[in-house]
C-alpha cells in the first residue's frame, strides 16, 4: 500500500539517484517526480522546494556514507593509521563499484553540491561545509589514537585531518573530471604523507 | 567601433566570468548575450552552442591561469622546490583577491566545471581532463629538477606532480564550500610533504 512516507521516501530516492548522476541544476522537480512515479502536484505536499529536497537528500546521502564507507573504515579492528589506509581502500571500491554500474566516476555526493552551489545557494553551501567538517571526525579521532599510541608524533589532528579530508575530495575530483577511480588507488597511497614532514636536506 | 571580433570576445568575456561565478547550468545564452551587450540573434553567428563557447572559455581561462599564475610561480628563479611552495602563495592570493571582488571563493574554474559536467558532457569532460593533465607539467619538470639537483630523492616524478594537482583541487574546493581562502594557506603548507613519505615506525 502506498503511504505519504513511501512517497516522500521515493521523492528523495530519486532525488539522491538523480542529483548524484548529474547536478543539482539539471534535475528539476518535474524529473525527479517522474522517477518517482509521483504526480508534481503532490510534490510541494512533501517539500516546499527542490532545495528543501537537496537538503534532505543531504542528509540521506551522509548517514548512508557515514554507515557504509566512514564507520566500516575506522572501525576499531585495526589500528588507527591502518583503518585510514582502509579508508581509501574503501573509496576506492565505492567509487570503482558506482562506475561499474552507471558507466561514470559520479564523484563525491557533498563535494558536488559544494562545487556547484556553493555561490548561489547559502544553506546548501553550509549544509555541505557542515558534511565536509563531520567528515572530518573519524579521521581527526584516528590521529588522536595514533598520537596517544606512539604510530604518529605529536601534531595538530584536527588540521592533519582536514588535510587529508581535503586531499580526498581532490582526488575524488580528479578521479570524476578522468572518469578512472584507479586515481583515487594511485593517489590515496599516498594520503598519510600529510601526516608528517619527511626529512629532507 | 565595434566589430564581430570585440562581439565574439565580448561573448567570451561574459561567459568566463559569469559561469565562474555560479555554474555551467545557471547561465543561460540569453543572460551572456545580456551581460555581453550582444543580441541573441547574433549569438549564434559566433558560437553554435552554449558548450562550444565553454570550450573556448576553458581555453581562454587556461590560457591566463598560464600566464597569471603558473608561469609567474614557476620561474627559475628559485630553486624547483620553493617555486612549488610559491605556487600555492599565489594561489591564495588568487583566491583572497577574488573573494575581495565578489564575495566568494570561486573555486577552480576548471575543476568546477568537471565536477558539474563530467557526466553529462563528454566534451566537457575531456576539454577539462586536459586542462588539468596540462597543469600537472609545471609541477613535474620542477620535481624532475629538484631529482636531478639532489633536493629529492629518485621517484615517479609524473605521480608525484599529479598527487600535488589533486591536493590543489581538494583544497580549492574545500576553500569554496567554508567560503574561506584561509584554508589554501593553511593547507598548501603541507604539499610538499605529498613528495616524500617520512619515516614512521
């Protein structure tokens, strides 16, 4: 039977499928109601604007991200270098997976939005700098352990971590602009070289 | 006196700074033709699409980024690897001068415009892939210099310049989405350490 929540379920289904193929711009309220199966009129019922929907979709896309890619990698099995390590890994099956079934590097879901609307839209902009800062966490906790078990020298983690938070977006970016998530494996091995300054003369 | 050619860069100018600004989407032929002073009429005399003209904005802009801020940073006259650590000076004082102008950090003018149209475009993804391919040269024939002088050790100089590149997308963007040119200072800082792992236990 269908309910208003399967219907607003499948309106950010389809969101989320859609904006990430593409870009917020090129997906109106009209093609997401049509991948929907749900009549536009019933749209604004559900959401008073499509950025009302961005946002929500957001927010679907980063608890999926946080359960499926960011927990599973920074799990407490390894230890805390090796689950950042893991971490690219993971990126990089995620994004060889998305290609193999869509036939594109579709990039990453905030990076996008944040790339595309950052100057025209003020609470998209934010929504996603929220993301990107959250986002940061695990790897900022995995630092922290790393310090306090000896793997790393004392540092600032919180910055480290940004580093290499920004350093995946790039490569991710660079990975879509190829359309070859093999990038994202080349160049994640190196990510922990942000970590700390290596001796040179 | 106005001719077809002050008409076609006119054309040229406006769309360079009007997609910068916001997106490929969200500048339609008729606000360039409006921008520029031209008639829509006339547009297609010069262009025969919105996508063939961002081809040539991507060339354009390509083009002065080379002369603006690549060739400017990688002069010899430092030695390879400080010009690297000059490059990402200016490019925060890119980056700060536009937020001054407009309000925003604008991102990558390329890197957005692969981020927006890699899956939708094929042109324009290749147009940009180039670019960005083109932009890794400099890096590389600084590392290759600072191998050959001895600041380096021996290494795939062609990976380790692409690895510099996509930092410098990742930390554009995550300038542009926390709207903050701070973070390309803060972050460039650490670059060069993308070159060479350190010695960690």
């Amino acid at each position: 039977m269908d309910t208003s929540i399967d219907t607003r379920q499948r309106l950010l289904d389809a969101a989320q499928t859609l904006i990430y193929a593409s870009s917020y711009h090129d997906v109106g309220v009209q093609k997401i109601c049509d991948h929907a199966g749900v009549r536009k009129g019933s749209f604004y019922h559900f959401f008073p604007s499509k950025r009302e929907l961005a946002l929500a979709v957001l927010d679907q896309t980063h608890a999926l991200m946080q359960d499926t890619l960011l927990n599973k990698a920074f799990a407490p099995d390894l230890p805390p270098l090796a689950r950042i390590e893991r971490f690219f890994v993971f990126l990089y099956d995620f994004h060889t997976q998305v290609k193999n079934n869509s036939g594109y590097v579709l990039g990453c879901p905030f990076g996008n939005i944040g790339c595309e609307m950052s100057t025209q839209d003020e609470t998209l902009r934010s929504k996603v700098d929220n993301i990107l800062s959250a986002a940061e966490a695990p790897f900022a906790t995995a630092l922290d352990e790393a310090v306090a078990n000896g793997e790393l020298p004392a540092m600032d983690t919180a910055a480290a971590a940004r580093a290499l938070f920004a350093y995946t977006e790039g490569i991710v970016l660079y990975a879509k602009t190829r359309n070859d998530p093999e990038l994202i494996r080349d160049l994640g091995e190196r990510a922990l070289q942000l970590l700390v300054p290596a001796d040179l003369k």
